[in-house]
C-alpha cells in the first residue's frame, strides 16, 4: 500500500495509519489491512445506496449535526433534572418512570459523547 491508502478517513483517524490503528485496538496491521480490503469489495445494494444518501442529506456526515443533536440532549437532561428537582422541591413522590427516563437520557448523552471522540 502507498502511503495514502496507508491513511484512514474519517473523524479523528485523518492522522492515523494502520498501525497508529492497529496499536490503539490492540490488533495486527494485517488485521487492519484485511478489514480494509473487505471493506472495498463489498458491494452495496440499491436500496442501502438510497438509505445512505438519505442520512447524508440529513447531515450524518457533518459535525455540525452531532454538535446540534448534543445541546438538544444537554437541554432535555437539564430539563428533565429539573423536573426531579420541582418534584422533590413540592414532596412529591418520584416514579420509576421518571428515574428510567432520566438513565435513559444521561446514557444516550454518553453513547454520543463517546461517539464523537472516538
């Protein structure tokens, strides 16, 4: 491989090689070179290809959409903390339902987190 198909795309890897990849995940550059050739020959139907650019032109591939869809979460939990907080505040009795919602929401808030920093 040149050095240019030596590189990854895509988010954070932009700087990474192979091996810069292999030695974060704790696996061989062959490994990572095998995936990578798999990955080229497969072939994507008609109707994924449509389903893709379908996520494209909602912005799947701009940060700007991930940056946006992080301050509505960030708003829903403070929110949804605040909720708990007038509830408590008034002796009213907390749910399970409230308690599911609100692990719901901070465990979405993390998986995206994780998400965007690699």
């Amino acid at each position: 491989m040149n050095n240019m198909e030596n590189k990854l795309k895509g988010g954070k890897a932009d700087k990474m090689t192979t091996k810069d990849i292999a030695k974060k995940f704790d696996v061989s550059v062959k490994d990572i070179k095998d995936q990578i050739k798999k990955g080229k020959k497969v072939k994507i139907e008609k109707n994924v290809k449509g389903l893709l650019a379908e996520e494209e032109s909602f912005g799947i591939k701009k940060y700007k959409t991930y940056q946006d869809f992080g301050e509505k979460i960030k708003k829903l939990r403070e929110n949804v903390i605040k909720n708990i907080n007038t509830l408590k505040k008034n002796n009213k009795k907390i749910g399970f339902s409230h308690f599911i919602y609100s692990f719901l929401l901070y465990r979405l808030q993390l998986l995206i987190y994780q998400q965007l920093h690699f």
